[in-house]
C-alpha cells in the first residue's frame, strides 16, 4: 500500500531544484565577489594598465573572462515554474537587466520568489466546479 505521503518522483524533484536553486545562488555570490574584486584590482592596477598596452588587453580579457561564466549562467537560469528567463523583465526600463542580476528575489516574468520550486498537483487548489 502506498503512502499518503510524498512521491519518490516529488522527492527528486524537490532536490534537483533546491541543487538549482543552490547553483544559483552560487553564481550570484560568485559574480558579486568577482565584481568587488575587480574594483580594488583595478584601482591597484590602474597606473600599470593606463601606461601599458599589453597589460590592458591582458587586464580587460581576464576581467571579461572573469564574469562571462557566472553571468552567463545567471541569465540562462529558467524559472522552475514558467519555463521563461528567470532574470527576464522583457522592458528597457532597466537597462542591461544589471539591477535584477544583482538584486531580485523574483521570476521577471511569473514572479516565484527565489529558492521555491513548482508546486505539486497535491499542493494545488482543486479547479473542479462544484456539484
């Protein structure tokens, strides 16, 4: 007899989003800390760069390189539960979407907060129209 409770398919599925949500998480503290870190480098190495143009390029590559991965990861996370760019807003209004790649705690689009998965069908209000 099966048990009332959870699923093995939930439970699954409920650690797979809270390792995305984790990887998350991850790459935006990751992209946060590289950001600090390239502000104090670039004021150390800002003599060194402005008379050099080797250590320019060699500077503005690893600085580019930096970043690329964790920003590339934070606009390519989809939201759990509508599929769409999770860091989306679909406007101008924010220009690059910097504001929302830092700082938001919701889907652009169906605003699930961070951290939450895709409610089960259990968790679901019932739609059937009463009898």
């Amino acid at each position: 007899m099966r048990d009332v409770g959870e699923s093995s398919g939930d439970r699954a599925r409920g650690a797979l989003g809270q390792r995305s949500w984790r990887a998350f998480r991850r790459a935006r503290y990751t992209l946060w800390c590289l950001l600090v870190l390239l502000v104090a480098l670039g004021a150390l190495l800002h003599d060194r760069m402005a008379h050099s143009l080797a250590a320019r390029f060699v500077g503005t590559s690893a600085m580019v390189l930096a970043v690329a991965y964790p920003l590339g990861f934070l606009l390519g996370f989809l939201c759990p539960r509508c599929g769409e760019a999770y860091l989306a807003t679909g406007g101008l209004r924010d220009f690059l979407g910097l504001g929302r790649i830092l700082f938001s705690r919701r889907c652009g689009n169906c605003a699930l907060p961070a951290g939450e998965g895709v409610p089960s069908s259990r968790d679901l209000p019932d739609s059937r129209p009463a009898t």
